[in-house]
C-alpha cells in the first residue's frame, strides 16, 4: 500500500532529527506545514513535489556528506559547540 505524504515526512524527521517547523520552513518556507498535515490538510501537488525533492536532496547530501544539520537558533550554537569540541 502507498504511504502517505505525512508518514514519508514522519519516517524522514526521526531519520535526520529534524524539527518539524525547520523541515517546513526548509522545504515548502512553510513552518506550519507538519502541524497542519498533522491536522488533516490535504497538500497541492506542488507542495508534494517540493517536499519530495527537498528530502531526496538532502538524502543525497547527507550520503556523500555535505548536508549541515538543520536547526533552529538553539540547534546551531549546539553543532557548532559539539564541532568545536571535535577538532
């Protein structure tokens, strides 16, 4: 059976631990879009598409490692700490 729009984005949140307001706002510059799928809006093809591309992308970057971690302000000063720790 074909998975749905939402479960896609649920499976792809838990696998990049990315906020649902900062998918949102990164895929579609919508930061309500998971809260309202969530609530039962049914999304345009258009948003389909972006929200597909935007998780294939960042599926490829991630596989050759060029994707940063996604975050709001908070999550960023945390990677940015954890990186300096690193080196």
């Amino acid at each position: 059976m074909e998975r749905s729009l939402l479960q896609h984005i649920e499976a792809f949140l838990k696998e990049s631990a990315m906020p649902p307001s900062v998918f949102g706002r990164h895929a579609v510059r919508d930061p309500r879009l998971v809260s309202d799928l969530r609530s039962g809006r049914q999304p345009g093809r258009a948003v389909i598409c972006r929200v597909e591309h935007f998780m294939n992308k960042w599926r490829a970057d991630h596989r050759v490692g060029n994707a940063a971690p996604l975050g709001d302000r908070r999550t960023r000063a945390f990677w940015r700490l954890d990186a300096g720790s690193e080196a």
